[in-house]
C-alpha cells in the first residue's frame, strides 16, 4: 500500500488546525481557573468580612463590659461623649 504524500498546503493547513485545537483547549482551562480565582476571591471577601464583624463584635463586647463594670448608665455615657 502506498502512502498518500500530502501537499505543504495541507500539511501546514493541518498544524494550524492542531494549534486552533490546542488553543481552544488552553482557552477553556483559562476559562475554569478564572472562575476558580473568582471563587477564592469572593470566598477570601467574605472571610474578611466575617473578621471585621467579629472584631467590631469583641470592641462592642468590651464596651459593654467596662460600662458594666464602671456601672455607668446610658445617660451618664451620651453626657461623657456630648463633653469630650
């Protein structure tokens, strides 16, 4: 059996066909780790979100605790604010 010889045209045809195919591939892993960064991102967002919450939380907490202690009353505390 002999072998077909193909022409340059065709053979360059076919490499730039392989390209395309590897281009599509690479484009559709691009396409997945963006949206994974994406993901991570937001994920990150709402873990700093989550810390600021949990920070003011503690300061409120703390707040709380030093005007129980102090026994200080609401009134006490908006005549110390309005004076400083």
């Amino acid at each position: 059996m002999a072998r077909e010889r193909r022409t340059k045209k065709e053979i360059i045809t076919a490499k730039i066909e392989t390209i395309d195919e590897k281009i599509t591939v690479y484009a559709n892993k691009i396409a997945a780790l963006t949206d994974e960064k994406e993901a991570l991102q937001a994920e990150l967002e709402e873990l700093a979100t989550a810390q600021k919450k949990a920070e003011e939380e503690a300061k409120t907490k703390e707040l709380l605790k030093i005007i129980k202690d102090k026994n200080i009353s609401i009134d006490d505390l908006k005549k110390m604010v309005e004076n400083s």
